[in-house]
C-alpha cells in the first residue's frame, strides 16, 4: 500500500490516511501487522514520530514528524488548543444548522473528562427509501470541529445527538449500516478529517494540511445527492 502524501518539508510530513488503517500498534489490535507509522516510514525511507491520532475507521489528515523536539512542539499545540481540525461526515436524519456538544466522555480506563464539539450542517437530503415506520430516509452532510481530543469524541456526540455516522460501529445505527451495506455495498465509516490547520514549528507561520475526500465518501455524497 502507497500513502497519499499531502505536505512534507525537513520537519514534518503529513498524509491522507484510508479508512481502516491503525495509526501504529495498540494492544486492542495486538494481531494486526499494518500500521501508517511503519508503512510511511518504509514508503520515505526515514523514521516518523506520530503527532496525533485517528480512529481506524476514520479517514484523512494525519501528521508526523521527524525529531522529537518537533513533535513535541506539534503536540503542544494540540494540547493548548491552537490546533483547528474540521471534519466531515454524512449522518443519520436532518441536522440542525448548528449545534455546540458539551458533553463530558468516559475513556477506555473509566476516567471522564471534559468534551467539546462544533457542528454544522453543510447539505441535507431526502431519499424515497422506506426505513423502519418512516416512508423515505432522511440524510446530512455535516462538519465538526472538536474544541477537544477525546476518543471517538465525535462519533460519540453524533449518537448523543441521535444523529449516528453512517457506517459507525458500535456508535452508530446497526439498520442504516446494514441498508447501507445491502443497497450500495457501503461497509466505511463516513467520518473524513479533511483539514488540520497548525503552525509551523519552525517558522510558526500558519500551515493548512487538507487531505481530500475518499472515493467511497465522494461516491456517497453523489448517491445521496449531498
């Protein structure tokens, strides 16, 4: 597998990353022998420090750095919240215009903190599809920028908001995954992060990494008339 590359510099290197590869090894995913940090590295023939993280599942913008000062220099931004991350993902029913999630999540070692989610509707879209009791199925394509870096943070939200990704498991709706799965073989989650806006470590001028969109996600947002 060949990673898309979207920027690379003496410092830092960031790619599109597909939907289903691990960002590096974790001990859920012990069995598993391919990783973004061990593919790059091999793909540019030089070691590579993972500034942040995606979900699996999640597709787009994933930045890395070549020494451990620059990392660390990446890293804070992130924690100081400088760092603005836009998303975009196709979800279930009409979303509102805009909504602000403040809504605290319970991590994988029982410790709940804090949350925060922008969203916004980009497009809305009505299929003649029956669902469930309803006689046609609602979608929208929204964007969502987290105030803050919790796991599966949006995915989280969404299904709070009753408004699940379409293709999330376990966050989100098992008969839209399975509609999705049966009428146009569609098994990935719809969640893209599609713009990661830093400083430069070096310079600290402002540098936007945009990573387009997946083929499965254009394709859907064409089927659904999104």
């Amino acid at each position: 597998m060949e990673l898309e590359i979207i920027y690379q510099d003496d410092y830092l290197i960031a790619i599109n990353k597909p939907n289903g590869l691990l960002v590096h090894r974790t001990q859920i995913a012990a069995h598993e022998d391919t990783f973004a940090v061990q593919l790059l590295r091999d793909q540019i023939g030089k070691r590579v420090h993972p500034v942040h993280r995606l979900d699996r599942k999640t597709s787009g913008v994933l930045l890395f750095a070549f020494e451990s000062a620059v990392t660390k220099n990446l890293q804070s931004q992130f924690i100081e919240g400088t760092v603005d991350k836009k998303y975009e993902a196709i979800v279930r029913g009409y979303f509102p215009e805009s909504s602000i999630v403040d809504y605290p999540l319970t991590n994988d070692r029982g410790k709940t903190q804090a949350a925060i989610t922008h969203f916004k509707l980009v497009r809305k879209t009505e299929l003649p599809i029956p669902f469930g009791k309803h006689p046609s199925s609602r979608y929208s394509l929204i964007e969502a920028r987290p105030e803050t870096g919790r796991m599966h943070q949006i995915r989280k939200h969404l299904n709070h908001l009753r408004h699940p990704i379409i293709g999330d498991r376990p966050h989100g709706c098992n008969k839209q995954n399975k509609l999705f799965k049966e009428r146009w073989k569609m098994t990935s989650m719809l969640l893209h992060a599609v713009n990661l806006s830093i400083k430069h470590p070096l310079t600290n001028a402002p540098l936007q990494l945009i990573a387009p969109r997946p083929k499965v996600f254009t394709q859907m947002v064409e089927t659904l008339g999104l």
